[in-house]
C-alpha cells in the first residue's frame, strides 16, 4: 500500500497563548517547567524589557526538590493572587512557571519596576505570611532568560513532540507491541534538495519514496518518507527524528513529524 505523505503548515497567532511543560534535571534535582510556546513568535517584546521572577516555597516537597501534589493547588491560588496583583502594578507578559528546590516561581516580563519591589513584599507579607517567597527582578530587555532558559533547546522540544505522539497512541488503546512502519516526514521547496536528501537517507538504511502533498506547506510542495519497521518506542523515535531534523536542515527542507502504520 502506498502512503501519501502530508506537510501541513499551522498558523498561529503571536496573540494565541501556546502552553506546554516539560521535565528536566540537574545533578540530583529535577525541575518542571511550564512555558508559553508561542511567545517565541515575539520575543524579545521590547515593550517588556524588565523581568520579574517571584512566588512562594514550600518545606512540603520531596528529595528532588520538587512539590507535593497536595501543596500544588495552594501554591498556585498564592501565585494566581501574585499575579492578580502584579496587574494593578505594571503591565505583565507572564512566560512561564518553574517548580524546583521546593518553590513554584513565575517568570513575568514587565514594562516598568518602578514600585514592584515594594507592591509585592507588602502583599506576601500581609496575605502570605507564613510563607516564604522569592522575588527577583532584572533587566532582561533581550528575553535571554525565557529563550535560553525557559523555552526548552532543540533535543528536549524533540523529545516533547515524540512524548506526545507516543501518549496519544497509547491513549487510543495502542499498546505499542507490533512492529510496524515508522515514516518521518519532510518538506522541501525545490525537488533536487529532496533528491539528495533521498540519496542521504537511503544511505542511513532507511526506506525512502518521494511523495505527493496532500496540503502542502506553501511553497514547500515536494515531500519525502523515510521509513523504518520497528517497535514504537521513545528510545528509537527520539534519535531518529533528530537524525532526520538534522539532516533536513542540510538539504534545505522541513522537518514535519512522524506516524506509524
């Protein structure tokens, strides 16, 4: 049976908020991390040049550092309040979320300071007084921190998009047992950059038939399969992808996901 590849292009709006979330650690500690994808899109924002990092800490947490989930909710009802109050203050972007070292912190870019510092500890210590907090503010007029920091690098957004296809899959009922075709996908613009990706690819020992785009990313008609039959497992997909997105770039094309049949 021949399968007919597919590149959809996606628009979205910089206004759409894009959340996601991801793990990551660091020697001994683990963090999670809760950012707003779609900000990329944006940034640096430069009417929001100043950034202002604060939220409250917890002794509830375990020895990685991170909250129990029963403390969660509380946390996040003193950081709603936080950041209901933040509003009255100063215009805010908020970016994301951090929870490590037992503390749940926002990261919010600001257009001014001036008086947050002193907003913000009169609100912690009249409402939240039996909690300790952090409260940071910086200047931050390039978004270093929400592009290098918060908004994950190229192998964690890799292992996200692979988790989520894999979780759907399972959630669908697919117990992931049988060998079948794994294709990834990839769009290019002209079809002698597809034909050296082919070349490159077979190579790599992987199947590979130029296929015809049903919804073409514009500009980008010719699509390319490389497939391989295997388990569908993340130990498997996750280098693979890479390897494809790699290679993908070095012959002027679009890496566009993979599925299984």
């Amino acid at each position: 049976m021949t399968i007919i590849g597919s590149c959809f292009f996606s628009g979205v709006s910089a206004q759409n908020e894009q959340w996601d979330t991801y793990m990551v650690k660091t020697g001994n500690a683990s963090a999670s991390v809760l950012v707003d994808m779609g900000l990329l899109e944006t940034a640096p924002d430069k009417r929001f040049p100043f950034l202002v990092i604060t939220g409250p800490k917890t002794k509830n947490c375990n020895t990685m550092g991170l909250i129990d989930k029963e403390e969660i909710a509380v946390l996040e009802d003193m950081l709603e309040a936080t950041g209901n109050f933040l509003t009255g203050v100063t215009p805010k972007i908020l970016a994301g979320t951090v929870t490590r070292n037992c503390q749940r912190v926002n990261y919010y870019y600001v257009k001014d300071t001036s008086g947050v510092r002193t907003a913000l500890n009169r609100l912690y210590t009249r409402s939240f007084k039996n909690n300790a907090y952090v409260l940071g503010i910086k200047s931050d007029p390039d978004w270093d921190t929400y592009r290098r920091f918060l908004y994950p690098d190229e192998e964690t957004h890799n292992w996200m998009d692979n988790d989520k296809i894999i979780t759907k899959m399972l959630q669908q009922g697919d117990s992931l047992k049988t060998p079948r075709n794994i294709s990834f996908t990839v769009c290019f613009r002209y079809d002698t950059d597809r034909a050296a990706f082919i070349n490159f690819v077979t190579s790599q020992g992987y199947n590979v038939a130029p296929q015809k785009a049903i919804t073409a990313i514009p500009d980008m008609p010719y699509v390319a399969e490389a497939t391989i039959n295997s388990l569908v497992k993340m130990e498997l997909v996750n280098p693979k992808s890479m390897e494809l997105k790699i290679a993908s770039r070095k012959y002027h094309g679009l890496y566009n996901g993979w599925y299984a049949k």
